[in-house]
C-alpha cells in the first residue's frame, strides 16, 4: 500500500464525480488551537503530546481556511484534541472556557463553514454540568469532545451519571476523543507515539464501558460519536455480545445491553487511515447513515490528509452513493439544525 506522490493526489482530488470542487465535505474531526489553548499546553510543559512525534502542530485560522479550501471542505466542525484540557498548571474549567469562548466566536464568524464542539473540564461533575450549559445555553455548542479518560475516569465510571444525564438533556452531539491510556505498559514499542494503537484500545475501552454502564440506555437521547472508524469495536463486538448474552442469562435479566446494537446507535468518524481494510469491518458493523468523515488535520498533516481524503472521494471499495454519504449526506442529517440542506 504505497503512497501516492503530491501530484498524483492533487489529481486524484480533481477526478470523478466526487472531486474536490464538486462535493464539499464535511469534516467532524479535526482540530484547533487557539491561542489561550496553545499557552496551557505550553505552561503544562507538553511538547510531544502523547509521544507524537512531531511535537505539537502549528495552527492558524488561516491555515485551517487553507486546508478546507486544498480538501474540498465545505464546513469544518472544530474540536480540541489530546490532551484535551486536563493539563498541569492550568485550571481545567477556564482551559475548557477559554478554548469554548474562540471556538464560538470562529463559528460565528464563518457561518456554515466552521462550527466547534465544546471541551468539557471532567474532573469534577459540577464544573462539567455547568460547562455543558455554558455552552449550550450561550454559545450554540455544535456538540461537546470528551477526551476516552480524565484522570483515570472511564466514560462508564457511575460517577458521571449526572453528566450523561445533562448531555442528554440537550440531545448532545458527543464527539470522544483517543489520548494516552490511564496505564499501559511503557516498555513495549518505546519511543513510538501513543496515537499508532494505544489510542485504538482507550477508545475501545471507554465504548464498552460506557455501552456496559447502561448510560446510553438510561440516556437515549446522546448522539455518541466514536473516532477512527470505531477503532477496535467492530472487530471485538460479536465477541463481546457472547458475554453480554451468558451476563444477562446468568442474572436472568437484560442486565446489559446489547453490544452491537448500541454500536449500530452510535455515529462512526473515519478519520486516519480507515481504506481500504478498516473500512470493510465498520461497515458490516455500523448503521451506513451515520458514518462520517474527518480529516483530523493539523495531527494530519497536508499531504497525508490529501492522501486520506483522495482515497475517500475515489475508493472502489465503496459504492459513489456511500463516499457521497460518508464525506457529506451523513454530517448534514446529524447536524441538521446547524447546517441548512444545500446542493453539494
Ligand atoms: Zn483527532
């Protein structure tokens, strides 16, 4: 699986009935840094997050505009990535406000063309309750980004209740984002980043958690969103449903939920490198109207997002109707009272 050289990758964005300049796409994740957000990660003395190995990417709204313009991108939903906003020698909640404040000020800036899901500070459910609201009731959050941990906390922990219960509430797009693992053995492949596979695993983690919590059941209106093509999930579903079957069969009650159907209520974002073999297992999986796209610039650098978006727009593994609902028709249904219905 070779990569395709800069030109060939322009051309590519250029060909078939899904170019560039003929479906603008939307991407629901992808990330930015304002400047009061770059400060905290530089006051946390963070400058490879989570072993990247390039360090934390440079990030301008201008760049962003760039990069949306290079790919085709119509409208860009803005999210703070890993290491979220648990950062040392910062206050979460004016990390989370602060980050909030400028997101929604892009949105309202560039209506239609950016919009932002809100950071949440998760060490305490009070401070995350009023967050929520915060940006719900001021700032016409798109949706919130949690981080797959804070501190530890999975997102099954009983003790975020109150906070599905709020998300819920305002019918919560909720993006969760991978970061490091709360523990996972450091002498195995040292000196590779975190984002390779340990992320798939905490994402993996937290979505059985969570799915095994009964939150969603409890909470139905959260409209979850799980990164990277659901990560691990759809490989592990049937085997995990075996277990939720002989749980609920010992305790002679629907003590579980059914792992594959809560799976098939989630959304699923495809962004990193999902085609052609990742693809395949997600969609046996996921329901095909809620599987979207994601750029994850700037992690994802220019000329790999080309490559990754290339191979969505043109893929032979997937039919035209289903690129067409992955790179648009799908986020437009989601977000639906954000983005008006247009002609792509
Ligand atoms: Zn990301």
């Amino acid at each position: 699986m070779d990569f395709h050289s800069d030109e060939e990758n322009q051309a590519r964005l250029d060909s078939g009935p899904l170019s560039r300049r003929s479906l603008g796409a939307i991407d629901t994740h992808t990330h930015y840094f304002p400047a009061p957000y770059r400060a905290a990660i530089d006051a946390a003395g963070i400058t490879h997050p989570d072993g990247y190995h390039a360090g934390v990417p440079s990030w301008s709204l201008d760049a962003q505009l760039a990069h949306m313009e290079n790919l085709g991108i119509e409208t860009a939903v803005l999210s703070i990535s890993t290491p979220g906003v648990q950062l040392a020698n910062n206050d979460p909640a004016k990390v989370a406000r602060d980050a909030n404040e400028e997101g929604a000020q892009l949105a309202r800036d560039h209506p239609g063309r950016l919009g932002f899901f809100a950071s949440i500070p998760m060490d305490g459910v009070d401070r995350a309750i009023a967050e929520i609201e915060h940006a719900y009731e001021r700032l016409g959050a798109w949706g919130v980004c949690l981080m797959t941990h804070t501190n530890g906390v999975y997102l099954g922990d009983p003790s975020l209740e109150p906070v599905f219960e709020a998300l819920g509430r305002y019918r919560a797009r909720v993006l969760v984002h991978p970061t490091e693992p709360a523990a996972f053995p450091a002498q195995v492949m040292p000196g590779w980043s975190r984002s390779m596979y340990e992320y798939f695993f905490d994402t993996t983690r937290t979505f059985i958690n969570l799915i095994f919590s009964g939150q969603l059941v409890r909470n139905p209106g959260v409209r979850m969103i799980i990164p990277h093509a659901g990560s691990a999930l759809p490989a592990l579903a049937q085997r995990i449903e075996r277990n939720v079957k002989r749980g609920n069969a010992e305790a002679g009650q629907q003590r579980y939920p059914s792992m594959i159907e809560s799976l098939r209520s989630c959304w699923f974002d495809t962004a990193g490198s999902v085609l052609p073999h990742q693809m395949a297992s997600l969609l046996a999986l996921a329901d095909p109207t809620r599987i979207l796209w994601g750029s994850d610039f700037p992690y994802t650098n220019a000329q790999m997002g080309a490559e990754l978006c290339a191979d969505m727009r043109t893929s032979d593994i997937l039919t035209e109707a289903q690129r067409r609902a992955i790179l648009r028709d799908n986020a437009l249904a989601l977000f639906a009272d954000k983005l008006p219905a247009t002609a792509g």
